[in-house]
C-alpha cells in the first residue's frame, strides 16, 4: 500500500485500496454489498449554505444501480432563490469520490455529495459548486497550474459553565485541558471529518473564552491541509455539518458565527493557498516569495471589496471587521504579522533541520519544506458560501497573475509591519478600506462584477442574487448607528447566530 492510502481513516479507501478521486460505480457498490449498507444518503449544498439530504433505502440491487446512475429529481426554487418555480425541476447526481460512511446513521449508510444538472442534463450554471468547478478549471487552463486551498474552520462551543479550573479570558490560544473544556470535542470532530475524507492538519482551543449568564463559551479551530480547491469546499461543508451533528449528541451549541458577543474575539474562516504545478509548489523562488504569488497576491488586492460579497454575507460579519483587532480593515498584505488583509505565514525556509536539532539522535532530513508556504486571506468568516468564496478566491488569484502591472501593485500594497503602528501613518493613508455593510459589498461586487463572469465562471443570475441578497439587508449605515448600542448589537448576533 502507497503512502496516501496506508494509514487512511476513511473505511471506504482502505476497503477499495484506493484513493478516493479514483472510485468508481463499481467501487461504491462493492462497498455497499461487502458492508451490509442499507441506506444511501445524497447531500448537496443550497443557497442558505448549509448541506441538504436526500435519504434512500436500498430497495435491491437495480435499484441502488438506478441511483447511483441516473441521480433523483430535486425543487430547484426551494433550495436557490434565483430557479423559478415554474421552471424548478433539477437532478442531483452523486460524486462517487465524496463517499463517506456517516458516523451518525443508526442504520449503516453510504453518504456522497452531489451535483445539480438542469433539465438539459447539463450541469447547472449557477450552482456554487459548479462555480467553484469552473474557476479551478479556468484557473488551470489560462496559467498552467493548478489552484490549491484550505481553511482554518474556527467556531464556538456553548455549554453549562463547570465553574472549575476556569481559562483566562480572552487567552484560551491552544489551551490545554481542564482550562479548556473541549479538546476531547474536538478531537471526536477530528476524527469523523477524517473518516469522511477530511484532510486535516490539526486542532487546537482558540484566543476567545468568556462565560455569559451560566454558560461556557470556548472557541476551537480546526485547520486542514492544501488540496485541490474543489475538494477543499468539500471537505468544509462535511466538517460543519459534522460538528454540528456531534455538538447535538454531546448536549452542546455551536456556532460559526463572525460576531459573538460585545467585546470578544469573533470567528473568522481564513483561507490558504497555494499554487502547484507538476507536484511543486510555485509559491517560493529561491527562498524568497515569488513573483508568481506576489501577481496572485496583487489580484486579491483588486479584488478585495468585492470577496466580501462571498466571505462576509450578513450584517454582523462588518462588526468583526473593525481596526486595531485581529480581523483585517485595509487592503494590504505582509509577512507573517496578522493586521494585514493577505498574509504571508513564516515559512520554512531558515535552510535549518530544527528536528535534528531538536533531537540529537536524528540524521539529517532530505525532506522538502517549500511544498509548506501558503498564503492566507484574512477576511471571510463563517457565514461565507465556501463554493463561491473560494471560486472569487481562484478568480482573483488568476486575474493577479494576468495583469501585467500585478508586481506594480504588489509592490504598492506591502506594508512589512503592523499597519497601525505610527511609522505608517502615511502608508495607511493610501490604502483602501474593505467594504463596512453588505450594502457596500455589494455595491463592490457590482461594480467588479464582470471579472468574476469573464470566461462564464460566475453566472450574471448568480451574481444577481447575491447582490440582490446584499442590499436587501440595509445596513449601509447599520454599524455606525448602534455602536454605542450593544443590546442592538446582540440581538443581531442572535438573529444570525446559526448562519452558514
């Protein structure tokens, strides 16, 4: 067995012997026989954001052939506002590489992720994940390389406060039990999104911690590894849901929200990437950031008000971008330090073997560190379309590496500090502020729009939608009006709290 497969948590690859992107029909329903399944769960993503269900019983064996071959019909107008009713039926056919057995089924159930197709049977042009399978295809076919990504999923756990060894308020970074109370919450997380597919790097408790009226509030991360970009929206959508699924057994709440509380640090969804091509990443030249990045980087500094659009989706996603936090206000990027809005994160490229160091009785490692560096957008949050956020990412980074001023603006956009210190008062000056309301954002995605439609990657009726969804909240002034009025505040928390 090959390094990808040996050791693998998913039953489904160990069982078949083989990587996930390679099952077939035949696979599945080997899996399915050998394994005594006897429901198939189809999932799929909808407009709200949150993954729908279709439940089958395996009737017979012709059955779970039709299936698996011909998918089901689906109410298009239920599940996006832009599908008329009139007009609604879709398909949804299953994607055999998402194959998971679902932790959670008290019967034994096979569970794939799906594709919507119209009454053509052609896939559907403004669905999010066929978006998001467009600007990957794009991406590759324009450049030549092929667009990677992951996310750092932060969220809260709510429960009873225990009242005993209580963590320090707003320092819960990487806490150890008992001052963090969920690690071992988190870590049954960890190991059902990896059985599902989920290539994840690590888990860790995060900075926000507080109790409130007898309730413990923790906020946790999980990071994932670089992976083809569509498999990275997959692999998000799968750990929400099975974060949630799990919070429910355990008696907790959750929430991914951008905004929790006045006061205390709110849950963002950073996003890395990478560019690869023919196995090497083309992030690093000479240990140095090249100047492919640097053009991708240049692209998200154009494009930047208008990824709100996608990453920040309600009104209480803007009191999180605010300035002197964490959460990025100015389009700017820089190494390592965190008040930018892209991020260059320390690399390994110091040309030291730390583990020889660290351990003495080691041999000097061969191993290849460049295949590490990423680069991190600061933005989104929570409430963000994973499939239409990443496919605006894959979009700016493209459109970066087109322009023949990308460097010019790179260049222009780098501060090597944190932007708020007084040497940089000036530099401040210049640069441009993100979007402050979803009315805003929107008026950036409409002014930005035809990028993001150029080669037929984002559909004009999904970019409608989403702007028409945008305004429709007024809140052009919203933050202004209720800064001093933190009831006002919460009670929006509490309207969005489940969002996403």
């Amino acid at each position: 067995m090959n390094k990808e497969l040996s050791m693998n948590p998913n039953p489904v690859v160990v069982f078949l012997e083989k990587p996930a992107a390679e099952f077939t029909k035949a696979d599945i329903i080997s899996y399915i026989s050998a394994h005594d399944i006897r429901m198939v769960n189809f999932m799929y993503p909808a407009g709200d954001g949150r993954l729908k269900t279709l439940n089958f019983v395996i009737n017979n064996a012709e059955y779970l052939e039709t299936i698996l071959t011909c998918g089901e019909r689906v109410d298009g107008s239920s599940l996006f506002s832009f599908i008329e009713a009139g007009s609604s039926d879709l398909y949804v056919i299953p994607r055999f590489r998402t194959a998971f057995l679902d932790p959670f089924a008290e019967i034994p159930t096979l569970t794939m992720l799906c594709s919507f197709f119209n009454k053509d049977g052609q896939p559907l042009e403004s669905s999010p994940e066929y978006t998001l399978h467009k600007a990957s295809e794009i991406f590759t076919k324009e450049t030549g390389m092929e667009f990677q990504a992951m996310g750092e999923l932060e969220y809260y756990v709510i429960a009873p406060d225990e009242e005993t060894f209580p963590a320090t308020d707003q320092h819960g970074y990487h806490e150890s039990a008992p001052y963090a109370k969920f690690n071992d919450f988190r870590t049954q997380c960890m190991s059902y999104i990896a059985q599902a597919g989920g290539q994840i790097k690590y888990g860790h408790s995060e900075v926000g911690n507080f109790t409130l009226d007898g309730l413990i509030y923790e906020q946790n991360e999980i990071e994932f590894l670089p992976v083809k970009v569509e498999d990275a929206a997959d692999q998000l959508m799968l750990a929400k849901w099975i974060i949630r699924n799990l919070a429910r057994e355990y008696g907790y709440n959750i929430t991914f929200a951008p905004k929790i509380t006045a006061g205390k640090a709110g849950s963002g969804l950073h996003i890395h990437m990478r560019i690869m091509k023919d196995g090497k990443n083309l992030m690093l030249e000479n240990g140095n950031l090249s100047d492919t990045a640097r053009k991708a980087i240049a692209g998200m500094m154009v494009l930047a008000p208008s990824i709100t659009a996608f990453g920040n989706t309600n009104p209480t996603s803007y009191f999180r971008l605010v300035p002197h936090q964490e959460a990025p206000t100015n389009i700017c990027w820089g190494d390592r330090n965190r008040s930018v809005l892209v991020r260059v994160p320390l690399g390994w490229v110091a040309h030291s073997d730390m583990c020889a160091i660290a351990n003495p009785l080691e041999q000097k490692s061969p191993y290849d560190t460049t295949q590490k560096q990423t680069v991190e957008m600061r933005s989104p949050d929570g409430s963000a379309d994973l499939y239409q956020l990443l496919a605006g990412l894959a979009v700016a980074c493209r459109y970066g590496i087109e322009q023949k001023d990308a460097l010019e603006i790179a260049e222009k956009t780098y501060v090597n500090v944190n932007i708020h210190q007084k040497e940089n008062e000036d530099k401040l000056k210049e640069l441009k502020q993100l979007p402050d309301s979803c009315f805003a954002s929107a008026e950036c995605l409409q002014q930005q729009r035809a990028i993001y439609e150029q080669y037929n990657v984002f559909s004009p009726a999904m970019i409608d939608g989403i702007i028409r969804k945008l305004r429709g909240y007024k809140d052009e002034t919203l933050r202004k009006d209720i800064a001093n009025r933190p009831d006002e505040m919460l009670e929006l928390v509490k309207k969005y709290f489940h969002c996403g």
